[in-house]
C-alpha cells in the first residue's frame, strides 16, 4: 500500500446542474462520507495524478469496519503458520526474473486511474478510464475506504515485512517507507478481491476470471517478496468486508449502477481483441 495512514484524499467531480436543458461543467470538491451525497454528481474525465490527489473514500470513519475488530492477529513468527510464511517467501524467490515476476512487479500499481487495467484480460476490454469515468472512481474511492478500515491493524499488528525480517531480491524497490509499514494485512490483496467482486457482479459472465484475476492480483504481493501469504488471505477478508459495507451506501449504490451500465456500454461496442489472462496466473504460485 502508501505510505500514509487515512489520508485527506481530495475528489474532484463534474457538477451536473440542469438548467434549460444543459449542463454546466464546474469541479467542485467532493468530501468522504455523508457530506458526499449530493445529487445528482458526474465524474470528471480529469483525473488524479497518484497518492497525493487520490479520490476519498465513500465512508466516514465513524461508518467504516475497522479491521482491527475483525482479523485475526498475523501469525507469530515461530508459529507453524508463521514458518510456513518464511518457507514461502523463501521459495518464491526463485520466481525472480519470470513472467510471473513481472506481472507482480505491474501488480505494484494501485493509485493511479488506470491500475485497474490489471483486470483487461479478465475482462475482455481494455480498461480506459477516460471512457469509463465513473467505474475509474468507483474503483478509486475503494482505496480510501480500505486505508481507513485496514490502518488500525497496520498500526495495532505491526508486523515487519518478510524482505526486512530476511533481505532477499524483491519484485520493486525496497523504499525506506515501505520498509517501515506493516505487512498485516496487505492492502493490495483487498483491492484486488473487491476489485474482482465488484466487476465479477458487473460482468457476471466472465466472474471465473475476474475473480482468478483478483485473486492473483494479491498472491504478486508474495511472489513480489513484500507480503507473506498470510497477509495477502488476511487482506482479501478486509477487502470482502468493505465491499460488503460498501453495498449498503447509497452513493455507491448509485455510482456502482451507473458504471455498470459504463462498463456494458463499452463491452456493447468494443472491438478490439484483448488478449486472455496469461496461464501463469491460473494457479497459486507459491
């Protein structure tokens, strides 16, 4: 994940006022939570740049799960669980230099607009965000609900990394912040599973491989050498739970039904053959 905890993400959104059938285009800030609800909103094909700009989530703090009332603690390191985890990250190494590493080291991307093109294979569509604004947000605005939910147990479990614990190569730079913020749970493996619940109910059709896909999505984080495998399970229980809460706002309610209804309109006319998922991700790998 950042290396931020519950950030003051900033949202810009196209304000559709109607009058005598037309519509004015000034952005105007969006605030989390409640204050979010104005109607009626479109988002703006004007998009975030990375971290720093990021859309916020749907849900207060007040309203969001907190994590740390719901996981388990991270198995302890001289645990059978916890030797498993080494034991895995050790072996996993060996994956350095695959096509498997490299689809972790693409897996990294998660802030910016289009790190849900990740899910193109399993979707057979490109994922462009300028066609598909409000899907872009709705995507987006799950990773400020999700450092809400999961920064408590961040904090409340710290547990080190395996790559810290035991230096070996790893799939992206070992910056110093990434060195110092907790493995428990990994936040990639949420996204990736409420990524792949969200657009497996939008595509029913093709949930089998959304669903691998989102999977995968969070076993890079082992293959990358920057989660233990027990951090990635723990995650996609984070990322089950905020979906779940998700369902019950009505801004999302609303947001989820219009890029549904995005997402169909551009499968309705695409064109383009894009590639299936590479077999490499069809199993877990470590």
């Amino acid at each position: 994940m950042t290396p931020r905890s519950i950030p003051a993400f900033s949202l810009t959104v196209l304000a559709c006022a109607v009058l005598a059938g037309s519509c004015s285009t000034a952005s105007v800030p969006v605030p989390a939570g409640d204050a979010a609800r104005a109607e009626p909103a479109a988002y703006s094909t004007e998009f975030w740049k990375g971290f720093m700009d990021h859309p916020h989530g749907y849900l207060s703090a007040d309203s969001a799960p907190n994590a740390l009332n719901f996981l388990p603690p991270a198995p302890a390191a001289d645990s059978e669980r916890g030797r498993a985890d080494m034991a895995a990250y050790r072996a996993s190494r060996s994956l350095e230099g695959t096509e498997r590493w490299e689809i972790a080291r693409a897996d990294n991307e998660i802030e910016t607009p289009s790190a849900p093109r990740a899910f193109e294979c399993a979707l057979g569509v490109k994922f462009e965000p300028e066609r598909m604004p409000t899907l872009t947000y709705l995507l987006a605005r799950m990773l400020g609900d999700l450092e809400t939910i999961q920064t408590p147990v961040k904090r409340g479990q710290f547990r080190e990394r395996p790559f810290v614990t035991e230096a070996a190569p790893i799939c992206i730079r070992a910056e110093t912040w990434l060195a110092g913020s907790g493995s428990y749970p990994s936040g990639h493996s949420a996204m990736g599973w409420a990524w792949a619940l969200t657009l497996a109910e939008m595509v029913p059709s093709r949930a089998d491989a959304i669903l691998r896909r989102g999977l995968a999505y969070g076993e890079s984080r082992a293959v990358c050498g920057v989660h233990y495998a027990s951090d990635v399970e723990a995650g996609r229980i984070v990322g089950a739970v905020m979906i779940s809460r998700l369902k019950a706002d009505p801004v999302f309610q609303r947001d989820f039904s219009r890029a549904s209804e995005e997402l169909a309109a551009v499968r309705a006319s695409n064109t383009e053959t894009v590639p299936a998922c590479s077999s490499v991700l069809a199993t877990t790998p470590y």
